[in-house]
C-alpha cells in the first residue's frame, strides 16, 4: 500500500525503539517479563492438569 520494501518496514518498526530513553526500555522489558512468566505459568498449570 505504501510501497515499502520489508527492509524499509522493519527499519520503521525498530526505528521507535531506538528513540525509547532507559527507563521505557526497562518498563518494557518488564512487561515483556511478566507476560512470558504469565503464559509459563498457564501453559505449567495446564500441563500439570491434563490426565494422562
């Protein structure tokens, strides 16, 4: 639609983590923690439910 190659895409898309300043990097990078521990935590309680 825009007429961009994937290269240029991706450049936009990184581009927005490049200008975050250290403390948005860190509170991102919580958030991205705490859903990965999430989504372990359900997929161990699932896991664990299941019969065998």
């Amino acid at each position: 639609m825009l007429e961009l190659t994937v290269y240029q895409s991706l450049d936009n898309i990184l581009d927005r983590f490049s200008m975050m300043e250290a403390a948005e990097l860190f509170l991102l990078f919580l958030f991205f923690t705490f859903w990965l521990l999430n989504l372990l935590t359900v997929w161990l309680r699932r896991r664990k439910n299941t019969p065998s």
